[in-house]
C-alpha cells in the first residue's frame, strides 16, 4: 500500500522520536532502523524538504524531528516522501469507464481513502504509546 521510500521514512521518524535528545547522525538512525545508509540519507532530505525534519551540520550534527511527535502524522510522512495517489480516473483508460470509477477501482479507492484517513488520524506520539520501539540499548 506504501512504497519502500515512505516504510523507510516511517521508520526513521519513529526513531528520531523516540530519541529526541538531540540531532543524530544517519549512520545512527541506519542501524536501529535498519535501512542502507546512502538511501536513508536521501529519504531524510526529502523530510528536511517537507519541513518534517531538521539537519543540523557540525560536531554535534545529524537530524531530529522538525516538530513534536504529536504533531506529525503518518500521512504527513508518507506524503512527505512518496504521496498517496488516489483513484481519479479509469487506470485503464478505457472510454466507457470516462464518466465514473467501475467497481473494481471505486472499491480500490475506497481501500486507499480508508488507509489514508488511518494514517491522517494517527500521529508518531500515537505510535509510542505502542509496542516495539527503535530504542538503541544503553
């Protein structure tokens, strides 16, 4: 339902919240997250252009979340990455579907709404009331 680039946001987002204390540095965020470094690293300056993270160079540089936790949600992520598409018009193409969806792709996008009001109504604050965290050992 979501493209690898947006699990991948999704991921790295969850862990900068879970790790507010400062900016972390990519090759950290790689490995609790679990995702190749050099795409991280171009999944981050898409959120950094979407204004949901911040960069900060130097010493002490790396990224943390451009907001509180609470106020990101995950279709923000997702759209901040690779935006949801839906169903507007017959995939297809064809002529007599032009004046409206048929069933198959009306349900589709009924399939797509339902996924994208979930992530619009759920926020990474949300996420760590949950269980199973990106929490680096101590």
């Amino acid at each position: 339902m979501i493209s690898q680039t947006a699990e991948y946001a999704l991921r790295a987002m969850v862990f900068l919240a879970e790790n507010p204390e400062g900016a972390h540095p990519v090759s950290r965020i790689a490995q609790h997250t679990q995702v190749p470094a050099g795409y991280l690293s171009k999944v981050l300056q898409n959120l950094v252009k979407a204004k949901l993270v911040v960069s900060q160079r130097g010493l002490k540089g790396g990224f943390r979340l451009g907001r509180p936790a609470a106020e990101l949600s995950l279709l923000d992520i997702v759209n901040g990455v690779s935006p949801i598409e839906r169903i507007t018009a017959c995939p297809l193409g064809l002529a007599h579907h032009s004046s409206r969806l048929c069933a198959l792709h009306h349900r589709l996008d009924e399939a797509i709404g339902s996924f994208e009001g979930c992530f619009r109504t759920t926020t990474l604050a949300d996420l760590l009331e949950g269980q199973g965290t990106f929490t680096p050992p101590a």
